[in-house]
C-alpha cells in the first residue's frame, strides 16, 4: 500500500499547496482512489520502455506544459474548440487560434501553399481518415453529382474499411503484396471507370510500414481521364517524422498530388493522448455540404462540434519546443536504430524485413517469451513463412533496449 507520497513540483503551486493540508491527512488516512492511480502510474512506468510493438512515441515531453496548465489557472475553465480555427469569431472560450497556427505550420510540410490549406485538429489518425473519406466523397459527388468508390488495399489500417462501412460508401478492397503494398494491377482490374473514385493511399501500414506506390496508381489513372479522383493519405505515423528526412516528398503533394492527408499526435510528436492532424485545401472544404451554424457564426464542415482545446496547445507547445530540429533529430534516431535492428537480425540468421523509410522493422516472430516481454504484436502472412512480429523504433526505443532484445534473441536462437 502506498503512503505519504512525494508531491513532484510538476502540479506546480497547487501541488504545493494541497501538500500542505493533504500531508496532515495522509498521515492519519489514506486515499483508496490516489492508491489505485499510483498503482497505474508505476504500471505505465515500468512497461512503457518496454513496449516495441506498438507506433506510440513514449518519449513524452510535457511537463512544462502540465507546470503552466496548472500554474497558470488555465485547467479550470473547459475551452472548447467547436468552431473553425479558420473562421474565428471568439464568444466562448476556445483554443482556436492555436489550433490555427499548428495547421499553418504543418501545411507547408505537406505540400499545402498557405492560401489554399484548411484542416484541423482531429481526435485521432481515425478521425482524421474520416474526415478524410467524408470530404472525399461529398466532394466527389458535388462535383460529379455520383457517389464514389473507395478504394484501400486489404493491408491499410482496419480503421479505412471500418469508416468506409460507416459511412455507407462501396468499397474495393485491393489485395496488397508481402510487403504490405496495393498491387497496382489489382487495383486496376477493380477500377470501376464510370464512376469516381476515392483512393486512400496507406503511407506506412500498420504492420510492415508498406507503403502504396502512388506513382504507379496515377499512372493507371491517366489511362482513364474521365475518372474523377480524390486521393486520401493514411500517414498515421510516416506523416509525421518523414518531412523531416530526405524521404520528406513521399508525404508532399507537390510531388504526389493527394487531396488530404492524416496524420496521428500522440505516434510520433508524442502527444500523451491519442490526437492528430486532418490538412485539406480550401477547395475541398469549401464544396462540402454547407451546414450552417449560427451560433458558431458560420459553415461548420467537420464532423465533431465540441473538439479539445488542450491537444491543440499541447501540439503547439512541441511545435514550440521540439520543434525542426528537435523533429529532425528524432526521426533520423528512429531510422538509424530501426536500420541498425534489421542488420543485427540478419546478420543473426533471422528472418526480416523493413522498407527503407519505415522505423518498422517485421521478422519471423520469436519464441513466446521474448514476444510477451517486448509485447510484440503478431501478424500472419504465409508468404513471408507464417508467423511474424514487428518492432517499431520509436522515440523511447533505444539502441540498449534494442541490444537487450537482441541478446535475448541469441540467447533463443543457439
Ligand atoms: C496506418 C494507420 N492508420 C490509422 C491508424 C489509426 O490511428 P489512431 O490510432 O490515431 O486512430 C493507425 C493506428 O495505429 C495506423 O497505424
């Protein structure tokens, strides 16, 4: 049972504050619910260095922002970001202008001219996708008065099928290759030419970090010129660290011409609750269905009303203080060590695969024991031999972790 315990300075004053009165009764009783949240705190401390399976950057930095939330007094009103951070209007208490201002900052990274960029904040990488084939589609059928066809190869995240069955839309699942790519010949036998068509390009699958040839898909398209097309970017975790690296075209539409783009918070900017980005153009946005709110003072063509005010200042604040650089150094990190683990497991005998921009690295799943120690999750595939695993070299994943695994894996292999 945990006792008196020691109040960090991150609750800042108040902190200091509550330590007072709370150290007099803690002494004399204790705190059943504060007990279990210890109980969860030492639980996430103690696995977090451990989790290689899954794409969450553990490697959080918000302390300071935690210090001034409280500091400040800020916790203790609820803002709410329903509304456009591209139409500002002020009334209730929002967020929005830093919402604004992390959309402008990631648009240029992604290929978007400031005067034609509209996005948002989202909840997640799946709510970004949503917004994703929502504007898709009723931009689509605006423009060609059809509903489309959407088209995501069986390797893509669950969440694209999930959202397409959402929001009643045909779908066109293309088989993808044993690394994890749409094969282009598929999706041109299952292209149907008299309607539009929605592509979601997966940048960076969940589990081989595959990544859609879009060179090769535009170039089936052209052979059809009155297809209308909208193309949709899953760049969940890629989406963030590749503008920063030399593979940063394969996520600007200047060079791949997509139509939005949605990239996950909380996978590689470490944001320690699941958030993201949606980035559209003003074209797309403004031929949505135009449903017209006046108590927010205008067109309102997302899906949520009330949105979080705190994941848009918590992005803001990393902009702020990761920033370039601190990105730049952290996605070069992550794919010096993801290339490093292949070349060890090679070089071990042991079977691996890892595309070359990708921090994923899949190889025959080991035995059990090392699977539950690291939580790696499996995957399936006859192709590559049956059973496989996969780490992902995030942030908190460093090379003496990794070295560790690695040891335990000679140690099963002799
Ligand atoms: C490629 C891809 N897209 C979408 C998602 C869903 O993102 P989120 O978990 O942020 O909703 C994931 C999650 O792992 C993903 O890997």
């Amino acid at each position: 049972m945990l006792q008196c315990r020691t109040l960090k300075k991150t609750a800042g004053i108040l902190a200091v504050a509550m330590s007072l009165s709370w150290g007099a009764a803690c002494a004399a009783s204790e705190d059943p619910a504060r007990d279990r949240l210890d109980e969860y705190a030492a639980y996430i401390q103690e696995h977090k260095l451990s989790d290689f399976g899954y794409p969450a950057n553990h490697d959080v930095q918000l302390e300071g922002f935690y210090d001034w939330l409280v500091e400040s007094g800020a916790y203790k009103a609820m803002s709410n970001n329903a509304g456009d951070p591209f139409q500002i209007h002020g009334g209730h208490l929002n967020a929005l202008a830093f919402e604004r201002e992390v959309i402008d900052f990631f648009g240029p990274r992604y290929g978007f001219d400031l005067d034609n960029l509209w996005g948002l904040v989202t909840f997640s990488g799946t709510d970004g996708n949503d917004h994703g084939i929502y504007f898709g589609s009723k931009y689509l059928e605006k423009k060609t008065k059809k509903k489309p066809i959407v088209y995501v190869s069986d390797a893509a995240h669950y969440s694209n099928m999930r959202l397409v069955d959402l929001q009643n839309l045909e779908l066109r699942l293309i088989p993808s290759d044993a690394h994890g790519r749409m094969i282009p010949e598929e999706f041109e036998k299952a292209l149907v030419t008299y309607r539009p068509a929605l592509i979601v390009f997966a940048m960076g699958t969940t589990f081989k970090g595959g990544i859609d040839d879009q060179d090769a898909i535009n170039k089936i398209l052209a052979k059809y010129p009155s297809v209308e097309v909208y193309r949709h970017v899953d760049a969940a975790l890629f989406g963030g660290y590749l503008p920063w690296t030399t593979f940063r075209n394969a996520v600007n539409r200047k060079f791949h011409p997509f139509d939005s783009i949605a990239v996950s918070g909380h996978k590689f900017f470490g944001l320690d609750e699941p958030a993201g980005i949606f980035l559209t153009t003003m074209e797309v946005k403004q031929n949505q269905n135009p449903f017209n709110v006046t108590y927010l003072d205008g067109s309102m063509p997302m899906i949520n009303c009330s949105r979080s005010a705190l994941a848009p200042l918590k992005i803001w604040w990393i902009i702020q203080h990761v920033g370039a650089e601190g990105f730049t150094q952290q996605a070069y990190g992550m794919l010096f060590r993801a290339a490093w683990l292949e070349s060890e497991l090679r070089q071990m005998g042991w079977p691996v695969w890892r595309e070359k921009k990708s921090n994923t690295v899949y190889f025959k799943r080991p035995p059990e024991a090392i699977a539950t120690k690291y939580d790696l999750a499996p995957d399936h595939d006859d192709r590559l031999g049956g059973d496989l695993s996969h780490i992902v070299v995030m942030q908190h994943v460093t090379q003496a972790h990794l070295q560790e695994f690695l040891d335990d894996m000679a140690a099963a292999v002799k």
